[in-house]
C-alpha cells in the first residue's frame, strides 16, 4: 500500500476527504463554543464571588 492509495481512498476520496474536513470544522466549531462558554462561565462565578464577600 502506497502513499497515493491512501489518498485516493478507492477512487471514493470525492466524498471522504470532504466529509473529513466538515467534521474537522464542526468539531473546531464545537471546540471554541465550549471554551467560551467556560471562560463566560468563570467570568460570572468570580463576579458572582465579588459581589458577595463578606
């Protein structure tokens, strides 16, 4: 098995290396969605934190 059949995928890499791609930039979507959540979330716990000192 060389190189160029890998990427030829059986004459099927029309539709796999696209479907990679896709899945790659929703995972990336769902990457940043998460971590700005998470720092969103920090961000209203330590002002949340702030405003209830004693």
């Amino acid at each position: 098995m060389n190189i160029s059949t890998l990427f030829n995928m059986g004459h099927y890499n029309i539709y796999v290396w696209p479907a990679y791609g896709i899945t790659l930039f929703i995972f990336g979507i769902l990457l940043a969605t998460a971590l700005r959540e998470k720092w969103q979330t920090k961000k209203r716990i330590i002002q949340f934190l702030q405003r209830h000192k004693k």
